[in-house]
C-alpha cells in the first residue's frame, strides 16, 4: 500500500509563548487532515490552552511537559529530532511521520506530500543553502516540515547525535538560532538516508501564493502581520467549508 493511500502521524510542538500559532495549525488540519492522527507536543500550557487543543480537532492527542523555566524559540526548536523520536517510540505501529512547524497554515489536503514517501524513506526541504550570493549550510535543510518512515529512523537518531555536539558548526554556536537546521543537514549527510526533497514553494511558501499547500510565517519581524493575515484566510476557507455542507 502506497503512503497516500495511507495517513501519517503529524506532529506539532511549541510551547505556552507558540499556543495561539500551534492553535490555528490544528484547526487548518482538521479542515484538511480531519482524519489523520496529529500529536501535540507541548511545553507549558495552561489547562485552558490544552483544551482549547482538544476542541481543535477530531483526532489529536497532547504530551505537555511542564518546565520552571521559560522556553525560548532556539530551544524549543532544537528539540524537534528528540520530539519525533518520542512519536516513533510511542507509536511504533505507525507507517510513518511528519514533524511540522507550528507557524504553518495548512490549506490543501495533504496527500500529494505525503506520497513523497512512496519511493524514499525520508522527505526534507533541501536547497542549495545561498542567500543573497552567499553560502549557509544552516540554510541548505530548512527543518519546518521533516517526514520520515521507520526505515529512516538512522536519520532521526543521527540528529538527535548532533544536538549534543558540543562546538560550534560553521558559524552557528551549539543550541543557538539554526542549531537544529545545521545539525540536521550534518545528519543528512552522515546518515546516508535517502531524502525527497519537498518544494518549499508548494509546502512552505512564505509569499502567500494562492496556489500553495502550505503557508509558512518564517519572516521575521512581519511575524504577527501573518498571523492576522492567517487567521483571515483559515476563516475564509471554513465559511466555504460550512457553506458547502449545507
């Protein structure tokens, strides 16, 4: 059976400072993925916000960790390959796994993704790492959508193997801003895994195209303008959804 004619696990993790972007995720889901497993792996949520979770869609389930201290958007995104490990290890049965980023606004049924894994046993975005005439091997595994089969598990393991390096790579210093892109490019290429490269322009299109799968709100300091600027397109698309149904 090939893997679109399958559902994945997707995973999704932030913390109490990401709810209200992990939020509108889940609810971009369940109009498209309503019946695909998504876990929620989270840090620091209120009971309120866990519950808000739980009403977003009709097949998700929540790990939320709970930490004195405060989490910071470097350390929660260096936690991504030991947050797919914990989803392979507790749900072995599944066929396989997609790690999104929160701030991703799904607005399309997601199978022609999801069939990347019909001939690899791994799918990342992969570049040619240039920006701006100028060469960032951070930037060559953007690391906001990761899927993988069992199979690939030597990939997750590789990256878990490289948070732990304790010098800097490049020019990125351990558990900084791009710790987890570069040592997932350093996995990539020590691993050996084979990898389907997913389009970031259909899959994680920060221009907003109409054409686009996915929206993606890496932008910086024009973060919160794309939060509204989801917001308004994930109740656009659910008027049309209720509309319909009538």
């Amino acid at each position: 059976m090939s893997t679109h004619e399958t559902k994945p696990v997707i995973i999704l993790q932030f913390d109490n400072a990401y709810h209200h972007w992990g939020l509108l995720a889940l609810q971009s889901l369940q109009l498209h993925e309503p019946r695909t497993l998504v876990l929620c792996n989270t840090v620091n949520l209120t009971a309120v916000q866990i519950s808000e979770l739980q009403q977003a869609h009709t097949c998700v389930e929540i790990t939320n960790g709970v930490s004195d201290r405060s989490t910071s958007p470097e350390q929660m995104a260096a936690r991504k390959p030991f947050v797919l490990l914990h989803a392979m290890q507790h749900y072995p049965e599944q066929p396989w796994y997609a790690l999104l980023d929160a701030d991703l606004l799904v607005r399309k049924p997601l199978d022609p993704l999801w069939s990347l894994l019909d001939n690899y046993p791994a799918a990342l975005y992969i570049t040619d790492g240039m920006e701006n005439g100028i060469y960032y091997r951070q930037l060559v595994t953007p690391s906001g959508i990761v899927c993988v089969r069992p199979d690939a598990k030597k990939l997750i393991d590789c990256w878990a193997k490289w948070y732990h390096h304790a010098k800097p790579i490049g020019s990125i210093e351990p558990l900084a801003w791009y710790w987890d892109q570069i040592t997932l490019a350093e996995a990539w290429s020590e691993s050996g895994v084979p990898c389907a490269t997913i389009p970031m322009n259909v899959y994680g299109d920060d221009q907003l195209e109409p054409t686009a799968a996915i929206w993606s709100a890496h932008v910086g300091d024009r973060k919160q303008n794309y939060y509204k600027l989801f917001c308004d397109e994930y109740q656009r698309q659910l008027n049309i959804a209720v509309q319909t149904k009538r």
